[in-house]
C-alpha cells in the first residue's frame, strides 16, 4: 500500500513540512593501489525524512518500528526524522488492529484511521468541506473528487486520497446540485437550481465552457445519452425533464413528467428514460421515439435516486419516505422490494462490476425540520446485488447525501450534508465482502440512535 493511500490532510489544509535542515551524510573510501589497477568505493547512508503521524482514536496503542529500532508506547502526535520504510501497527479496544508498511522518499504527514471492530471498509480520509456538500463525484481516472456546493458558489475539487484541495469551480448566480461527467472525463455537467441551469465545465481547465438554460423550474439530476450528444435533466418545481442537444446547447423538448421529478436513468439503448417521482413516489418511464410515457410503480412514499446496471438491465430506486430500495427489471418493467435499509435513503450507486449496491441514509428527520440535525446518525449499507444481503454497513454523520463509487471500484466516498464533510473509504476486494459475515450491519443497527 502506497503512502499516499494512508496520507491526509485531516479537516483543513496542512501543508507539507519541509525537513528545513540539512542532513550530513558520512562517507567512506577503500583504496587498492597495485602497478595494474585502482578500486574506489563510495556508501552513502540513506537520508532520514520528517515523519509526523497522528491516530484516531487517540488513545490508541502505537509501535513503529524503523530500520534502526522498535518504539513502543508511543504518544501522539508523533514527530520524528527517520529513514523509509517504516512499519507502523496501531490497536485500540473495539477497533480493528492497523498494520502498515511505508514507504516515502520525502517529508509526510500522515493520518491513520483504525476501524470499529468487524469493519471491513476501511477509512482512509476525512476532510471539510463547503456548504452543504450535496454531491460527490470521482472524475474518471479517479484522480479527483468534485464536490457541489449548495449552500455556496461553485464546485471544490479534492484529492481523494488526502483531502487536498486541488482546484475550485466558481459558478455566478448560486449553489451547485449534481455532477456527471462524460466517459472520457474531459467535461463535468453541473447542476444549479436557483437558475435551473446547467453548467458545462472543461475538467481539465476548471473553467466554465458555457451555460445550457432548461427553460424549468429548480433543475436537479442530469443523465448523458448513450452516445453523449444529449443531456436530460429534471425540474423539480415545473415537473418536467428537459432534453438538450448538446451540439448547439438548445432545449429540444421539455417532457410532461410526474410530480417532483427528481432521479433519471436511461437504458444502455437510449430508448427508454426512467423518471422518479419525489412526490408521490413513482417510477415512471418514457420511451424516447414515440414520447408516450406510464407509470409503472406509485409507493405512496418519496422515489429519490435511480442507478442502473447496464449489462443486466437492472435498475434500482431508492424509496426514501418507505426506507428501503426497490428494483426494476427494465425488460419486463417487473417491480419488486430489492432490500431494506436505514430510515430516509437518498443516494444510491453501484459497484463498477454491478455486485454490490451503496446506499446511503440520512437517518431519521428532525420533527421540526430536516434542516436540523436529527435523532439519528446517517449510515451507509454496502449489499450484495446477488442476494440481497448485506455486506457492511458504516456510521456516518448527520444526515449522509452525496455518494460515489470510483471508477476502478476501490474507493467509496460520502458527504454528510450538515456537517459539511467528506469520508472516503477503501473498498476491499468483493470476495472478502461476500465471506465477512456482514461486517458490521448487525452491530450498526443498535448505534444509529444517538
């Protein structure tokens, strides 16, 4: 494992300390003279770096062994020169033990997470972020983690790996909702409901190309065609899905929908779009030649989110005002309870292979207001799509909304809504998900309540 899996710059941004002295190395020379030939040998001693580590928990129990010794009952933070690699193992009561091999070949400061016991996601980062973060997306490379802003002005791009600030998008006019990119990661489409508008981004520039209108009302989730020439988003508060032709950024259509539509995902043939009805909990599809649409599903509850697995057809929609997720058959438009959840689920993705389902949960509502901080802790479940089992389960802040999987399928990110953080976890393999047990479903069930 790499040192920049384990690095992070933990809530703020913490610049990385130069060692500031200069390190004098000793040498030695051996010298053989004969009437034929001469010999000349130089070592050079490796060069010690600055190490500063700290450990959550705090009270947690520290070795580190280096090249030259072992330290034990080491106090946090720590702060030390010594040279790579460095092997550090960390146990704390309820947590599950840490041990890692670094190596480094310039100063670090590093942030080592343990996890609660039977955990088997594991924390890499955890790091503060702008107003209320609404969602989180990895770019394509999974090099970068855009972040929106809806109580803000623009989009913040991080390293996911370390919380590292590593660019920011500054949109006019208001907050930021979604964010998609195309397949080649060259250009992100961001949301912005107060202009129902979308913002077309050059990713690799930061700079905004242009401004697509949607002629709606409270623009939200955004969905590309197939062969990305088309770009349907839709309206909250005007009840309709606009279609964009992205070649000349004009609104072809604005499509009748049900109330409230909030989630939107088409087929891998570009034929059918499928719609989720906030309001009265539909899933409604629309086939895209002859405009005619249907509701095939109505809950009664609040249809969120939509995601979709290409090579099955699978689709499946996160009913937040029921707590739990159901999935579609897209062939046969068959509809059934795929699985329940935590109360209040909202964003919901799939693993790139299509074996496991992230949800995440925002936990029971404030009576007042779901403004304020609630009852209970959010959670994100981790299930097998195979069985419907679960396969972990993690403890998140208040109320959890913005969730991604990477791209390569190793990396899950979250973003807790009221506190206005972003957690990335290390995703293991999927055979030691499906052989462990549930993790830590079981034991996350009696510390949501707070």
């Amino acid at each position: 494992m790499t040192i920049k899996r384990w690095s992070l710059y933990c809530f703020f941004l913490l610049a990385v300390v130069s060692c500031g002295q200069a390190i004098s190395t000793s040498t030695s020379t051996t010298s053989v003279t004969s009437t034929t030939s001469t010999t000349s040998t130089t070592t050079t001693l490796p060069t010690p770096y600055r190490l500063e580590l700290n450990v959550i928990p705090e009270n947690s129990q520290i070795t580190i062994e280096t090249v030259d010794e072992i330290m034990t009952d080491i106090q946090v933070p720590v702060d030390l020169y010594t040279q790579s690699p460095v092997k550090v193992s960390i146990e704390a009561e309820g947590f599950e033990t840490l041990s890692e091999t670094v190596t480094f070949d310039t100063d670090q400061n590093l942030v080592f997470y343990l996890d609660k016991k039977d955990q088997l996601l594991h924390k890499i980062a955890e790091w503060r972020s702008g107003g209320a973060p609404k969602q989180v997306a990895f770019t394509p490379n999974g090099e970068e983690l855009w972040v929106t802003q809806l109580v803000g002005n623009g989009v913040e791009i991080f390293d996911p790996e370390t919380g590292e600030l590593q660019g920011f998008v500054d949109l006019p006019d208001g907050g930021s909702v979604e964010i998609i990119f195309n397949r080649e990661g060259t250009l992100a489409y961001v949301s912005q409901m107060e202009t129902a508008s979308v913002y077309e981004i050059d990713v690799f520039k930061r700079e905004i190309i242009r401004n697509l209108d949607t002629e709606g009302y409270w623009s939200k989730v955004m969905v590309l065609s197939p062969d990305e020439t088309t770009l349907w988003v839709s309206n909250w508060s005007s009840n309709d899905v606009s279609e964009i032709d992205l070649s000349t950024g004009e609104v072809i259509e604005r499509m009748r929908s049900v109330i409230t539509p909030r989630g939107l995902w088409v087929t891998p043939d570009g034929l059918k779009l499928y719609v989720a009805g906030f309001e009265n909990g539909d899933i409604e599809v629309i086939d895209l030649e002859t405009r005619e649409s249907k509701v095939i599903h109505r809950t009664g509850g609040a249809m969120r989110h939509l995601t979709g697995n290409p090579e099955t057809g699978i689709l499946y929609a996160s009913e937040l005002g029921k707590d739990y997720i159901l999935s579609v058959d897209t062939a046969t438009d068959e509809v059934e309870i795929f699985a329940y959840v935590d109360n209040v689920p909202n964003t919901i993705d799939l693993s790139p292979d299509g074996k496991v389902l992230y949800v995440s949960s925002r936990g029971r509502n404030n009576p007042e207001s779901y403004h304020l901080i609630g009852p209970e802790w959010g959670s994100i479940a981790v299930i097998d799509t195979a069985t419907g089992e679960y396969l972990d389960a993690i403890i998140g802040g208040n109320q959890p909304t913005g969730l991604d999987v990477s791209p390569d399928g190793t990396m899950l990110a979250y973003s807790d809504f009221l506190d206005h953080r972003v957690t990335v976890y290390q995703i293991p393999p999927y055979e030691e998900l499906r052989n462990g047990n549930g993790g830590r479903w079981e034991a996350h069930l009696s510390e949501i309540v707070k």
